[in-house]
C-alpha cells in the first residue's frame, strides 16, 4: 500500500533531497532583494519610463549576474559579489529603447575621488536625433547615478534634467549634467539616461500618452577596483 510522506517544514529545512530546492529559493530571495534596492534607487527613471514587466526582466538579470559570483557556494552566491556590467544597455521600457529614441552620442565621466558623475551632449538638432511621436512638442532628458551597496541594502543617489526643450529644427546648444555621489566611495556606480516626451496645451506641458514613448536605460556601469 503507498503512503504519502507529508512535507513539513521541518522536512523541507532538512532533508537532503531538498537541498537544490533550498539553495535555489535562498539565491531567487537573494536577488529579488537586490531587484528591490535597484529599484528605489532609480525609482526617479522608473517613474520616467518604467514598463509593466520591469519586475520580472529585472528579477531575471539578477540571477544572471548573481551566477557570476566567483567566490560564494551554490545557494549562498549573492547579487552583491556578481558582475554588474551586466545591467549596462539594461532599458526601463522595453517597448522603447533609449538607442532608438536619442541618437546623439553622451560622454560620461566618473570620478570616484570627489564622486563627480558628469554627462555631457555636444550641439544637436531635436527633430533629426531625437525620435519621437509627431504629437511631442517638448522633450526633457533625466540622468540618475546610484552608488548601491546590494550587501546591505542601502543606496545613494542624485538626479538631474534639464529644462523641456523644444522638439523642433533649432539647434540645442552642448549640455552638461552634474551629479554628486559621496567621494571616495567603494560602492558599484551605476549611471542611467532617460528621454521624457511632453506636449504643450496652453502653455502648460502634460505628458505624452501617459510616458508610455518615454526611454531610458542604464548607460554607465563603474565598479570600484579591487
């Protein structure tokens, strides 16, 4: 007659052929912690352009760069030891890549002594290297830098933009965003880029189609050598 050993909890902590189970829910844990860190420190950029399924592409790649832990057991590898360079072309919307809606190539400079992030554009004409819906009129760009420490769960971050510019044929002059992160720091340094798309009524400016044309994604990936 077959009987059915029921699992308790206690089972499931213990027993042996478990062991793959527990090791791989400790690292999912892991990283879906690391995913919610990440996300309050570019809580500005999601806000921006932040998709529906964000979640769930953001929880894929942190068990990518979790696996390239080099140092930890299976079961104990962390987010905090992985490879971040992994989250660089990393985009907030998936429907609209930042490549494809900016089309004029950024200089980012990252100092670590005094924790200067500088990201600089040359001049450019908004109609030719700016991809947008006919209906924009204006159009902002918005940088975040973090530093995250992923091992406690802390994050500093600063955020800049520029005024709404106008989408039209006049040439922008060179712009350069600053933003300061704590100097000397040891943390991974992580830089992202957004466009925000408006439309002017009545000289006030509303979003376009909600921010759903909006763009932004990870652009700069710094860590901290070791």
């Amino acid at each position: 007659m077959k009987t059915n050993k029921k699992i308790t909890r206690q089972r499931f902590n213990t027993d042996p052929s478990f062991e793959r189970t527990r090791e791989n829910i400790a690292e999912f844990n892991n990283a879906g912690k690391a995913v919610t860190v990440f996300k309050g420190a570019f809580r500005d950029m999601l806000i921006v352009a932040g998709d529906k399924k964000i979640n769930n592409r953001l929880q894929r790649i942190a068990m990518r760069i979790l696996k390239t832990d080099p140092v930890s057991d299976r079961g104990q590898r962390s987010v905090a030891k992985g490879d971040f360079a992994m989250l660089k072309r990393f985009n907030f919307n998936s429907r609209n890549s930042l490549t494809e809606t900016i089309f004029v190539r950024e200089t980012i400079q990252v100092d670590r002594a005094s924790g200067k992030v500088t990201i600089s554009f040359p001049a450019f004409v908004p109609r030719i290297r700016i991809q947008a819906s006919p209906d924009a009129t204006h159009f902002q760009i918005v940088a975040v830098a973090t530093a995250i420490d992923f091992e406690n769960g802390t994050y500093e971050y600063a955020v800049q933009e520029t005024a709404s510019l106008s989408w039209d044929m006049n040439t922008i002059n060179p712009i350069s965003l600053e933003l300061q992160l704590p100097a000397a720091g040891k943390m991974p340094i992580m830089v992202a880029l957004g466009v925000n798309f408006e439309q002017a009524t009545n000289k006030k400016m509303y979003p376009l189609n909600g921010g759903t044309l909006n763009a932004a994604a990870i652009v700069e990936v710094n860590q901290a050598a070791t």
